[in-house]
C-alpha cells in the first residue's frame, strides 16, 4: 500500500483558509468488477458482464447533468469512476447522490463504480494550478485507460465528456478508447432510442436557461448589498438616494415606495417618492428599513397601479392599469434595519402538504401583508398551525428567496379574541405587561379606609386655593381620571382672574423613577374596542391624580387675570398648587345650569343635603362662573378664528365618523356649547405653557407642530369637489375653512362630510418636536391657527404633557432660584425623545383602528348576507378606481373597496328595477364616473357622490386581518335609509353586537362590558379635553379609516 | 454539499483504507543521545516524539517519594506549528493535562515501578504535527522511548483508536472519520491482552462495544507487531554497533 498526501485550502472555523493536510493510500487490489478480467481481482458483487459491445465511461460533467439518461434501462456497460461519484457528492447534494448509489446497486442495471482514485495506477495527483475540472476529466481518462489495458483490450471503452478540451487532446491518443460528447454518442451508439434522446434535448434546454438566468444574477436570488462606506460616500455624493421603505399594503408583492429623508432630498429635485418595483429592485428591504436607492434611467421608470386589488391576486395584467411613470430606483443597500417582531401564521394543513415532505422548514405568512413569507425551521409546524405565533427574523442572504426566522412565542389561536388582539399589540409593538412590584412600589398608597393626605411640608411650598378659589371639573359622566379643573372669579381691583388647574402628575413621577421610565416607554395610554391600556398605575389615574370633588388635590395651575370688560390678558402666572374641587360636573349638567335649566340641579351631588339657602347661594355662585367662563371662550374662540382657525370637525362628522359607531350611538350629538368652552380653555393653557417654555428653554422645548399641508396634495379634493360644483380654496387654512363651509349640498349632508375628510386626509399628522431641532417658522399649528403650541393638560395619559409639566416648572423656578436644569432633556435626547413618542402614538390610533375593525368583522361574520338587512346599506361612493369604486358606508363608518369587475372578468350589469349582476362586458372609468357596459349593450354609469345600496360581507383570511368588503346590489339609494329607520335599525345592531360577542366568548362578553366604559371614557378623551387634542385625534381617525394608507392615497 | 460518508459502499474510507486498515506507522528509536531513552513515531501524519529520562533519585520535593516504587513523570505537550492554524499554548491547556494524566497511568500499569523504590522516572512527549490520535502516538512512542532507556516494563503498550460507520468498526481514526460516531480509544498489553486504558467518548450501544473493542484490539496487535520489529531492528542496529 503506497502513502501520498493530498492537500487541500479549507475554511478555518474563523472562516480564514487553512492549509490540511490529507493522506490518501493507493493500493494495487481496487477490483476492476468486470467479468472480462483475466487478472485476479476478486469477483464477488457484481460485475460488469461482458456480452456488451463497448464499455462507457461518463465524466462528470455527464453524470451531474444527464443522470436521468444513463438510468436508462438500455444503457449497459457503464462505468463511473469514483472520480465522478465525488463530483456529484459535492456539488449536485445528497438527493443526487443518492439516486447515483441506487443506481450502481440495483441488479437490472449494468453498470458498476470503479475506485479509481484508490487504485495505484489510475491515480494522478492533481497538478498545480490545475483546475479542478481538468483534474477530474483528466483522472477520469487515465482511469478509462486503465480500465482498457487491464482488460487487455478485450471491449473497447467510450469516455463521454461535454468538454470539447478534453475531446480534443484525449480522442486519438490511445487506441481503443474513444473520447466522443453526449451527444455524438447518443446519435452513435443509441440512435434508436428516442426517449433517451427527448429527454437529452429537454435537459440541455432547461441547463442553458438556467445558464442564461444565471449570468444575470450569478446564481443569487438578489444583488449584494453595496458596503456602508461606499453607500455613505453615495449618499453625500447625491448618487444614492436614503429614505424609509413603505410597502404598499396591496401590491405587496411589487410595489414599494421610498419616502426621502436625509441629505438626498435636499440636492435632487425630486419632489415624490421613489417607487421600487418588483421583488429584486427591493432586495430584501423589508418595510420600515432605511435603504439607500439607486434610481434608474428614465426610460426604466413605470406607473403605479391604480386598479383596486387583493393581495391574494398576484398576476393581473399591468399594463392598462398603471398610471404615468414616477421616478423609480431599485435598492443598493439598507442602512438601518427596522426587523421587530411579526405576528404570522403557519400553512395548512393542505398547504403543507405541497410544500415536501421535508417539514423541517416551513414557510409562514405573516399577518401584515407588506412583510414577505419567513422561513422558519421547526418541528412543531403541525402544532402550531391553528395558533397565531410571534416569529423574528434572524438574516436573508442574498442566495435565499425568502428571509430566515425562528419561532419566539404562541399568541393564541386563530380567531380566538384574545389572540387577535395580542396579534394587534404585537405587530403595533405594544408592550402592556402589568405594571410591575417595583414601580408600584414607588406609588403612594391610597384606600377608602385610609385616603391619601396633604404633606404638610408640600403644603408650605405650594399655593393654597382651596378656600379662596370655586374651582369645578366638567367632564362625561362616568369619567374616572379627572386631569383638568377650572375656575374663574373677580380680583379684587374688579379684574376677573381665569384658571385652569392639571393634576401634578410629575409631583408623583418622579424624572427617570421605574414609573416614568414605563411611562416613557408606553408614552400613551392605548385604547381599543374594547379595552384600554394606562400609561400611569391607576391609583394615580384614577384616585391621587385625579381632581376629584371635595378632596385636596396637588395641581398646576395657570392664572390669567383678564381686564374685566375686553377680556384682555393682563398678566399671567403659573404656580404649584393644592385645590379643592367644588363639584365635578357633567357636561349636559353645566350646559343645563347655563341654559338656566333649574332641573339638572338634582343631578349635582355636591348640591344635596344642603338647606335651601345655601343651596341657592351656591347654585348662583356656579352658574355665574360658568357663564362667565363661556363668555371668555367665545371671546378666545372668535380671536383665534380670526387668524384662520380651521374648524373641520363638524358635529356630524365627529358623532359619525367616531371609529366606534357600531356600538356607539348614532343620534347626532347635541352641540352643547360647554364642549367648545372647555376645549378653548385648555387649548388657551397649552397655548400659554407653549410660550413660556419655549421662551425659556429656546432649544429644549418640547412643542406640538402641524406643519402646512402640501398643495398637490388636495388635487383630488378640488377634483371631487368640481364634480359636484363646488369650488374650494386651499391656499391657507382659513380660506379652506370657508370654503368648506360653503360646499354643502343641503339635499345630502354627506357629500360635505366625505369633503372634509379628504381635506383632512391630505394634510399632515401633527407632531411633538424639540425647538432645538427645528426653525422658528415651522413651530406654527396650522388646524388650530396658534404660533406655538404644546401638550400640557393631560399628563395622566400622555407622556409629552408630563415632559412639559417638567419644562414649566424649570422655567417657573429658575425665575425665582435660579437654575434648575435637572431632569430636563438636551435637545438631541429631547427630539429622540418626541420621535418615540410620535411613533408611540400613530401606533396607538393603529391598534385602536385594527381592534375597530375587528370588531367589525366578528360582527358581520356571522350574518348571512343573503337573509341578513343589516348587511345591506347604503353607500357613497368617494373615489373612481379603474376596476371599481371606493364606498363609504355612513351608517356603519366603513370605508370599503365595490369592484366593478369580478375575478371571472364579468362586469356589473344593471337590471330593470336597479339591481345588479354580473355579466361579460367592459369597463371605461373617467374623472368623474366609471361606466360599465355589458356585451348586450347595456350600461351602466357610476359617478361621484352616487348613492348606492350595498352588501357588507366579510373576507375571511387565515393569515391575515379580516377585511370588510362591498358588493353592489343595487344602482339606487337603499330604500329604508331615512333616517328614523336607520336609527331604529342601529339600535338593533349595538345590542345584537353585544349579544353575539358575549356569546362567540365570554372573555369577550367582559370586554364588551368594559367596552361601554371604554366608550364614556373615549367621550372624555374627545370632548372634555383640549379642542387641538380632539381635533388631531378625529382627523387621524377619519385619515386611518380610508382604505388606503396615506402614501398611497395622496398621489392618486 | 452532501456530507462525505465514512465508508463507501465499495468499502473505501475517505483515505482509501479499508476499514481494518492502519495508518502507516514509521517509528525510530534512540533519535536524542543525551535522554536515557528517546523515540520518534509517525502515524499517518501524526508526529510524536518522546523522551525519557531516569529512573533517577526524586528532584524537587522528595517527600513525593514512594517508599515502595517509582513515580512516573509523564508530560504532555503540542508543538504551535503542530495544527493548521498557529496557536500557543505556553502553559498547556486542559485537554493537555488529562492526556499527561492518562499517559502516566497508562505507565504505571505497563512499567515495573517496584524495581526502582523512591526514585522518578520522567516521560516527555512532544506532538509535532497533530493529526487525529495524539494519545494513541504518544503512548507508542513513549513505549519506545521507555525501552530505549532499558527500564523494564511488563510488555509493550499499544494504543489505537477505532470508530464506528454504521456497523463496521474503522481501526485508527483519521481526523476526517472524526465527524461521525463514538471514539473508542485503547491501551492494551497485547501479550496478555490486558487493557491499560479505555476511553469511549460519546454514547454508544452495548451491542457495538465489543466489535468497536475487537477492532481496535486488532490494530493494537498489529501496531504490536510494527513496534516489535522497529525495536528488533535497533537492537540489531545497537549490538552490530557495539560489536565493532
């Protein structure tokens, strides 16, 4: 036995290439197995017979491609060296291998395996610098030599090769064994056997696609990611473009759009996003990633779709449905990965099935559509699949069509209430563990037996105005956390003396305490359907911080001393205070004693068991501070119009558009005037507390901002609007106001309101900012027509207002002692800060939208929409889409998508009396309408602002969020759409709703329960608070129930 | 890639061994003139070479003395260069340690320490290049060494390691068969066939240990029969010497 050495790079386990050193033995008794042979190898096994005109010897290029053809029954006499098994071991993997091996050891097939490279004379030593390939042919042509020779040159041996090289050096050098291609000895050898030659052609055929595919990818599913030095450089050079990616939501599988930011946006002149279509031009950006793009050349730009569409549906024909071409890019990089965790589901059962039998990996679906499918490697794929399930993603190489994940969490099954709404939480990333021991522990304690007291110490250092002032809280009935309190009264130089009082949170907060830390984290309290989620522990929200009647209370108060007759502001100051609520009101209550209503004085608990006397005395006393006060807020109120206050929120609107309306009521709210009171005097505080933080600290004031919309983007308004002759202006905010005043059409009220929510859908979000980070000219709140403005009157349930309460008291301190900097934020942490807290609250209205709608959906799901009234309304249609329309439902507040065109292709015909079904035809859409004429000839026009009678159903989806969908029935207003029945009808629903919820689950039957507090407790967030803050909430809420996200919808 | 199987079905190892099959061992003895004894051993591209000094009187503390026989000083230690990639190991590491501590019992069993009471003797082994069965050479060479210094010894001690593919038991490990299975290692005294060590790492069933022991018996009686003939040919070598 002969001893070499073989060596050989291989990759260290630090990835560095280490040189091995392998022995390799050579021996002379590699038995050759055919039954030709005269030397003495030894027979056993099987063996090569010998009644075969010639032996064949595929190399093992051959071997790896064309396997298939040598199974061939017909094919006798083949040898495959060892050389060859090894080439197709490494490269072709073990499935490949394996069918090789079956191949050898089945009887039928006359074929056998020569160890060549263990025989002492077929072996040659790979050269240096010789390539592999040739190594191998050249082996494998020694080893045919070999073969030859030791059988005395009894048969003659084929060696098959694909390599012309090899063909050329090797065909006449030893007699006896040839050196011909695949092909020539197919044509030579076999040319009867025409399957054989079938499957030669298709194999090449396929071989040469794959080459060709390829070369253009290099045999990766996407391009490398470009180096962060280089997509640095790029980006200052303004050759790559940064920005945030967003997925649109139904074309998830094609259509992205990157949203500027950085140094990009400021040189180029591009004004839109940069639309990046198809899967590879996003190369793994996944939505919510910081990318850098590349744009492509003009003539590679394309248009994005403007049909309605499923996710489901992934081919469609593009091309009469895009609109005009918009710059595009593809992807060269991602800066930042936003990877969270993602709620998914695993496949079916059925689905399962297709996918092999090699269960080990599994491709789930997340729930949110614009994240791609995740492979996850598990064996609890079975278990698992009735259950929503929290995954992470862990890489995506650029060879993989698909990321990688792990499995993390079980969040409950499909379906089950309680899943869902952890799957909402999860996928808004809200945390909402309960509060822990720790932060509790830092809590004042607080029992019926034993309330919370005055520090006395405390008492020395604030202002006592609990004897001297009537301070009273309007709020709705029911309300629990009482933030805000009022008072007013004449100084003694006959001026009148205005305050608004906040419950000192940050007293009991302390800055960076385990409290504030969570509530820093949380930055809001969530409130959904049905539920809500505090954001402070609720013996503060509830019990110490709220301002209760009749018990001392810390506060913050801002004092105004007004003039007594213009109401001018002659001076005001801010003050750490204790009071004592007089009376906690409920609005229909302040609003009766204004109205001079002596009936509502029974309802005043405060007001019983007093003799009438002081009774009388009292009652007088209120009902002059509460004119009084409405007196100042109409006065405030016409000010601040006059500057161009935008007043979008029509009482209609809000009682309508409200996200809960299917368990809320209906009937058009009473305007009560002490709403607007209310709301003017805090935003009159904000106001105020804006200023003199904002003076204080120049560059580390925390402020609220709402930026001027931009023009393009309430083209589709003007547009809608001209559709039914109306004209508005929307140069400045006051112009608008006006002119969405004047566009009212008295026969439908709600042509007005859809108006004002795609006025409120094209302007922008307002936010919390730092003034350090932002020019003095951008601090400006465009809805309410104020220079500046902040958050400060409800600390108990956001977080900005308890940074500012923090901020007003620094700024009053340094007044008297001189620097107080602690605990107030840089500027750079400051608007880190305000970033969270923006993003903390968008993900708060989407939860509250995503639990709306799933409580929309169990609704629906179980009326059958054929037998069911409830399911059939009336709808306006709001926009023209070229395959159908989009449907606002005013008496459910759904916003849905009809289509005009169904998945057969059939279009929506019209019969004699108005109802409808589908029948072949095409469609036409215009600005205005959207005709659809059948191939009978018969049409029919859809237009704006037509009054349509629609079906709800619901779209079930096993991955995903139950959608709402519309289906026309019929071309005319739904017949019972007055309003009386409709009311009638509503009432039925709130009930039913409850009823089936408490009965699909008891879990949810609580819920539901609690969801009527939850209902009182949204009242006291929309109406007792500041009007700004209601505002913004109401106009977030329309914008989030249009059907599509905002990127998508501003441009169409 | 699929992963290289141990043993093909034409019954081949990775090499081109078959699975009783050894690496080739070259051995030489007497290599250092000023040791007592010394010997260096290839097997396959495992290079070891062993020292020893002594019996001679206890140095350092004698209390470590044993009244009745001789301590056997065994130290373990690896060339930097001996692996692919450089790495120092001044003061030696764990695994050096415990392989010390087996050489030394492995020795006492095979030396006959009650010759030389409350005197040492000192085995050094060095591996020079590290290919799969450290121990099992060091064992060999050290069993050299110790003859080459004329301490008696009850027989020689052979060492081999052998593992398992499937069901066929593959004699003397190469580091590439070092993926897949148990390792059995043996120290065996072939003459009387008693063992001097056994080392199984990883589980294996009952049922295979005795094939899994037959297999590396039989290479240690092979090994055996290879260290007979080195140790003949030196004294042959040494006698011719000192006959001139």
């Amino acid at each position: 036995m002969l001893r070499t050495e073989k060596v050989l790079q291989l990759r260290g386990q630090q990835g560095r290439s280490v040189r091995v050193v392998r022995e390799h033995y050579l021996r002379p008794d590699v038995p050759c197995r055919s039954a030709l042979c005269r030397a003495a190898c030894p027979r056993d096994g099987k063996l090569l017979s010998d009644d075969v005109t010639h032996y064949v010897v595929p190399d093992c290029k051959v071997v790896q491609d064309y396997l298939e053809i040598l199974e061939f029954p017909e094919l006798k006499g083949i040898i495959f060296m060892q050389t060859a098994c090894q080439a197709v071991q490494h490269q072709k993997g073990r499935r490949q291998y394996n069918k090789l091996r079956n191949l050898v050891k089945d009887a039928r097939h006359d074929c056998i395996v020569f160890a060549n490279e263990f025989h002492q004379h077929s072996y040659l030593p790979r050269e240096k610098g010789e390539s592999m390939d040739k190594w191998q042919t050249r082996s494998i042509y020694n080893a045919a030599v070999w073969y030859y020779n030791h059988c005395l040159g009894q048969m003659p041996v084929v060696m098959v090769t694909e390599d012309e090289d090899a063909i050329r050096q090797y065909g006449n050098e030893t007699e006896g064994v040839f050196v011909i291609s695949f092909k020539n000895y197919l044509d030579n050898f076999w040319p009867d056997l025409k399957a054989a030659h079938e499957l030669f052609d298709s194999i090449l055929q396929t071989r040469r696609e794959r080459e060709s595919e390829s070369q253009e990818n290099n045999g990766k599913e996407y391009p490398e990611h470009l180096p962060v030095e280089i997509l640095e450089a790029g980006i200052k050079s303004g050759r790559y473009i940064q920005g945030t990616l967003n997925v649109n939501k139904h074309r998830a599988q094609v259509e992205a759009f990157v949203r500027l930011q950085g140094f990009g946006s400021k040189e180029t002149e591009l004004q839109s996003d940069i639309l990046i279509y198809g899967a590879r031009a996003r190369n793994r950006a996944i939505h919510g990633d910081v990318v850098a793009v590349e744009l492509l050349p003009l003539q590679e730009w394309k248009g994005r779709t403007v049909a309605l569409c499923e996710n489901e549906t992934e081919d469609k024909a593009l091309a009469d449905t895009s609109g005009d071409p918009m710059p595009t890019g593809k992807v060269v990089g991602i800066i930042q990965k936003n990877w969270r965790d993602y709620v998914v589901t695993f496949p079916s059962k059925e689905e399962n099935q297709s996918q092999g039998r090699n269960a080990q990996k599994v491709l789930v679906t997340p729930w949110d559509y614009r994240i791609p499918k995740i492979r996850i490697s598990t064996q609890q794929a079975e278990a698992l699949q009735e259950y929503r399930v929290v995954v992470r993603i862990d890489s995506w190489e650029s060879t993989s069509v698909y990321p990688n994940g792990h499995f993390v969490r079980v969040l409950g099954k499909i379906g089950d209430l309680e899943g869902e709404i952890a799957a909402i939480l999860v996928e808004n990333s809200i945390c909402v563990a309960p509060f822990s021991e720790i932060q509790m522990s830092e809590m004042p304690t607080s029992s019926s037996k034993n309330p919370w007291k005055v520090n006395p110490e405390e008492e020395k250092k604030r202002l006592d105005l609990r004897d001297t002032h009537l301070i009273f809280s309007i709020d709705p009935k029911g309300c629990e956390d009482v933030d805000d309190a009022l008072s007013v009264r004449t100084l003694p130089n006959g001026n009148l003396e205005l305050g608004v009082h906040i419950a000192d949170v940050t007293h009991f907060v302390a800055a960076n305490s385990y409290t504030d830390v969570e509530a820093r984290a949380r930055a809001t309290t969530y409130y959904l359907a049905d539920r809500r989620y505090d954001m402070l522990p609720s013996v503060l929200s509830a019990d110490i911080c709220s301002l209760l009647s009749g018990v001392d209370r810390y506060a913050v108060s801002v004092l105004w001393e007004l003039e007594k007759e213009s109401y001018e502001m002659l001076r005001v100051c801010y003050n750490k205070t204790i009071i004592r609520s007089a009376y906690k009101l409920v609005y229909e209550a302040a609003q009766g004693l204004l109205d001079g209503d002596t009936n509502v004085v029974d309802d005043i608990p405060e007001l019983k068991n007093l003799d009438e006397r002081t009774k009388q005395k009292k009652l007088s006393d209120l009902v002059w501070a509460i004119s009084k006060l409405t007196d100042i807020a109409r006065h405030v109120r016409a000010k601040r119009d006059s500057c161009g206050a935008l007043e979008l929120e029509g009482v209609e609107i809000r009682v309508q558009l409200d996200d809960k309306n299917n368990i809320h009521d209906l009937i058009p709210k009473q305007p009560l005037e002490v709403h607007e009171t209310v709301a003017e005097c805090m935003i009159l505080a904000n106001h105020w507390v804006a200023k003199k933080i904002s003076e204080h600290f120049p560059h580390q004031a925390l402020l609220r901002q709402h930026p001027p919309p931009r023009q393009e983007f309430f083209t589709e308004l003007r547009e809608c609007a001209s559709a039914k002759g109306f004209s508005i202006d929307t140069r400045s905010n006051k112009a608008l106001a006006e002119s969405l005043d004047k566009a009212n059409d008295p026969l439908d009220p709600i042509v007005n309101k859809l108006l004002r929510s795609m006025a409120t859908h094209a302007m922008s979000n307002a936010v919390y900012f730092s003034t350090g980070s932002c020019p003095k000219e951008e601090f400006h709140h465009y809805g309410l027509a104020l220079e500046k403005y902040t958050h400060f009157t409800s600390p108990i349930r956001r977080y900005a207002d308890i940074v500012v309460h923090r901020l007003l008291m620094a700024a009053t301190l340094k007044e008297t002692k001189g620097d107080v900097k602690d605990n107030i934020f840089s500027n750079k942490d400051l608007q880190e800060l305000c970033r969270h807290i923006n993003n903390r609250n968008r993900a708060a209205q989407r939860a509250q939208k995503q639990s709306t709608e799933l409580f929309q959906c169990m609704y629906f799901k179980d009326k059958t929409p054929e037998t069911d009234e409830r399911c059939v309304a009336d709808g306006v249609i709001y926009s023209i889409r070229t395959n159908g329309v989009l449907v606002f439902v005013p008496r459910y507040g759904i916003k849905g998508a009809a289509y005009m065109k169904n998945k057969e292709g059939l279009v929506i015909a019209c019969q004699g009396d108005k109802s409808c079904e589908w029948k072949p035809g095409s469609l036409h859409r215009f600005q205005n309408k959207i005709t659809s004429t059948t191939t009978t000839g018969e049409s029919v026009t859809l237009s704006l602002f037509d009054h349509i009678t629609v079906k709800i159903l619901v779209q079930t989806s096993r991955c995903h969020a139950d959608t709402i969908k519309l289906e026309i029935t019929r071309n005319a207003t739904y017949q019972t759409s007055d309003t009386e029945v409709s009311q009638k009808n509503f009432h039925v629903v709130k009930s039913d709703l409850v009823k089936q919820v408490s009965q699909s689950a008891e879990a949810a039957q609580r819920a539901q329960e609690k969801a009527r507090v939850d209902v009182i407790d949204e009242d006291y967030q929309e109406y007792c608070q500041t009007k700004g803050a209601s505002l913004y909430q109401l106009l977030e809420e329309i914008r989030d129930l249009a059907l599509l996200d905002v990127s998508a919808d501003i441009r169409t | 890639m699929a992963a290289p199987e141990l043993l093909s079905d034409e019954g081949y190892r990775a090499d081109g061994r078959r699975p009783a099959e050894l690496r080739k061992v070259r051995a030489r003895m007497g290599v250092f003139a000023q040791a007592d004894g010394s010997a260096y051993i290839e097997q396959g591209n495992t290079k070891a070479l062993a020292v020893v000094y002594g019996p001679h009187e206890m140095r350092g503390s004698r209390s470590k003395a044993l009244p009745d026989r001789a301590l056997v000083n065994c130290q373990y230690s690896m060339a930097t260069f001996s692996t692919g990639e450089r790495r120092r190991r001044p003061h030696g590491d764990r695994q050096a340690g415990e392989l010390a501590l087996h050489l030394k019992q492995t020795f006492e069993a095979a030396i006959l320490t009650h010759l030389y009471p409350r005197s040492q003797i000192d085995i050094y082994v060095q591996i020079l290049q590290a290919d799969g069965g450290n121990y099992c050479a060091c064992v060999n060479a050290a069993t050299l060494a110790v003859m080459d210094a004329g301490i008696p010894m009850r027989d020689y001690v052979c060492a081999c390691s052998a593992g398992l593919a499937e069901d066929t038991p593959l004699a003397d490990r190469s580091p590439e068969e070092a993926a897949g299975g148990p390792r059995l290692v043996l120290a065996l005294l072939p003459a009387s066939g008693q063992i001097a060590l056994l080392q199984l790492s990883a589980r294996l069933h009952q049922e295979r240990l005795e094939a899994a022991l037959e297999a590396a018996g039989q290479a240690c009686r092979a090994l055996h029969a290879v260290l007979d003939r080195v140790v003949r040919d030196r004294l042959r070598e040494v006698t011719a010497l000192l006959g001139d």
